[in-house]
C-alpha cells in the first residue's frame, strides 16, 4: 500500500491508539477525521453523524479553517452521495464527484472537491455516520481517482475501529447522565430531609403559639418569633434546592468548588457538621476528578448515614507530586476484617476500583469506637 508519509502498520497503530484515548463524543469524532486524512494522506477530511430530521446531528471537518468552514455555512443535508452512503451503506470511490449524476453543488466558500472516497460507519445494522476524504496528494491517473482500492480497505479498516471508539463515547457519556442524575434525586432526598424537618419544626411551634395566645400572650410572642425564624431557615433550605440541584459542573468548575458546594448542602442537611478544606490543588485530569468526586460522595454517604458520626471533615490538599483526599469521622468505627468476612463492603470496592482505575490508591483506616479515615491518593495536581 502507498499512503503518503505515514504509511504502514505503524501509522495504523497511532491512528487506532490515537480513537482510543478519548471518551467525550466530539473529541473521538474529530481525532477520526484526522487520524484518516493523515493515513491516507489527502487533503480534506470530514465525518458526519445523522440526525433523525434528514440532515447532521453533528459534522466535523479537517483540512478547512475556522474561518473557511464559518464561510461555508449551515451544516450539509443528507442528499446526493452523502445519503447514498448513509442509506445504502456502500463506500463511493470516485475519481471526480462534480461529474458524479447525484453532485447536487456546493456553497461558494465550500473548497473544490476532485477524487473522492467515502463509507458509512457502522455498528451492526446501525449506521453511526458518514465518513469521507477528497483530494489525495498524489499523481491521478487519467480520469481516474487518486484513492485505491487499497485505500479504501484500509479506511474500512479504521471506520471499523471508529465505531468501537464513537459507541464506547457514547456508553460513556450516557453512564456519565445516568451518574448525574443519581447525584441530582440523591441530592433531592437530602434537601427534602432537611426541609421536611424544618417544616414539621415550624408547625408545631406554630401550634404552641396558637395554645398560647389567651392565657400567655409574651410567651406566645416568642413562640411566633420563632416561628419567623424556622420559616426563614425552610425558605433557605429551598433555595439551595433550587441552586444545588444541578449536575455536579467537574468541566465547569472544578473538584474543588463542586466538592465545597455539594459539602454545603450536606452540611445543611444533616445533624452532623460536615466541613471541607481545600489547599493548593491544582487541576487534575477529569477522570482522576471524576474518581475522587465519586470516592468523597460514597465516604460521605457511609459516615452520615451508618457512622453516627458528630463531625464529617474533608480535606483535598497536595502531597509531595500528589494530590490527597481525606475524609474522617468521629463516628462508631468499624473493623475492616469483619466487615469484609461480613459479605458487607461499605462501597469500599467500588471507592478502591476508582482510585486504581486512575493511578492511584486507597487506604483506609478504622476501629470501633475510633472512627473512620478514608484516603484516596493520585499523581498530579
């Protein structure tokens, strides 16, 4: 096979590792799109993925400028050989698309397009898009096109392995909602426990004041003070509904604030005072992130909810070339041992896959009657 400067099973490699390294959809979508047009060393390169109202959910390009694909315009409808390939599911190898009876033209800022190859990409009986190239960087034989049946097979190649890529984005990025959406209705029964309390409060002092207007009428007063209080307090307690239930933002602002804010809720939550303190962290990769913020809300979960605990405290803070997550409680204790020969785990597995699953390791240090240390360590930050 001839492909341009990076021909070879070392330049299918790098393409196929380079799919593999990302689990956001458009990050994935766009390091196909390159990956293929520097394999198959062509000028242009572009990956549509079809909505269900005839035109792309998403269209990413590689080869055009900002401002060139900005010139172009709206994004393309799925008609001539674009729906060919997403309908019939066949590659189009064409030495010359214009001259091609489905060429429906393109907008006046759209760059002349030669030779061209194109195919769908598939899982199963699914096609997940359209995938093309245009214009290979090579002598074109007479009327013909530049792209090879080699190069067609070892872009069916890649569209292969970039459905694995695409569907494993996907998984991840739904895994990913379902995760919030746990967080958000574990949120709601923490602000509905907290509220309920502050209502039932409110009532019955409200009832006191009510008994004792007549016969008491300072005493009364008081209670009806209090009542104004308990009123105010419930008032807070469903703003932070409002402003807390929202999916925890990691991208947008960070492990620190999004632990701080979601510590603040609990806090408000709970009988125990849950505090948190975070020291001179820097940014982390979003897995590790995501791993830490996942350890803290199951630590947290087992010390307010089986520890008895009086005071939760978190703490994120640098350690050496790492990055610590500490969280302690004043609560009952445990003996690991038993609890592990129990069949009980206190998510303890699950904290110790996240924390190896991102380079890093757990320890965990408890007795009864001494409270419980949950560290969760990783490189960086």
């Amino acid at each position: 096979m001839s492909h341009g400067p990076r021909s070879g099973l070392t330049a299918v490699s790098s393409a196929l590792l380079a799919m593999s390294r990302h689990l956001e959809v458009r990050d994935v979508l766009k390091t196909i799109v390159a990956s293929a047009r520097e394999l198959l060393d062509a000028q242009y390169a572009a990956l549509g993925v079809p909505d269900d109202h005839g035109g792309f959910a998403q269209f990413v390009v590689d080869g055009v400028s900002d401002e060139q694909w900005k010139a172009i315009g709206p994004l393309p409808r799925q008609h001539g050989i674009l729906a060919a390939m997403l309908h019939e599911a066949t590659p189009e190898r064409i030495g010359d698309v214009r001259k091609d009876p489905r060429f429906g033209g393109w907008p006046s800022a759209h760059p002349d397009l030669v030779d061209f190859l194109g195919l769908p990409i598939r899982d199963g009986d699914e096609v997940l898009g359209a995938l093309f190239l245009a214009n290979k960087n090579c002598e074109k034989p007479a009327g013909g096109c530049g792209f090879t049946a080699d190069d067609e097979e070892l872009l069916g190649i890649l569209a292969q392995h970039a459905a694995i890529a695409l569907t494993n984005a996907r998984l991840y990025e739904r895994s990913r909602e379902l995760t919030i959406a746990e967080e958000r209705s574990r949120l709601a029964h923490e602000l509905h426990d907290a509220v309920s309390q502050k209502l039932f409060s409110l009532r019955l002092t409200a009832q006191a004041a009510t008994a004792l207007v007549d016969r008491d009428p300072a005493r009364a007063k008081g209670e009806l003070h209090q009542v104004a209080t308990l009123a105010a307090e419930a008032a807070d307690e469903l703003r932070a509904a409002v402003v807390e239930l929202r999916p925890a933002a990691l991208e947008e602002d960070g492990l620190v604030a999004t632990l701080r804010t979601q510590i603040q809720v609990l806090d408000r939550a709970h009988g125990a005072r849950v505090t948190f303190t975070g020291r001179g962290v820097k940014a982390l990769p979003a897995a590790q992130e995501e791993a830490m913020l996942r350890v803290a809300q199951e630590a947290l979960h087992n010390a307010l909810r089986h520890s008895g605990a009086d005071h939760v405290d978190v703490t994120l803070h640098r350690r050496g070339s790492g990055t610590v997550l500490r969280i302690t409680d004043d609560g009952g204790g445990f003996d690991p041992r038993t609890v592990r020969r129990a069949g009980r785990h206190l998510g303890l597995v699950s904290m110790r896959d996240r924390a190896s699953g991102t380079g890093g390791r757990l320890t965990v240090r408890s007795a009864p009657g001494e409270g419980t240390t949950i560290e969760m360590e990783v490189p960086g930050g």
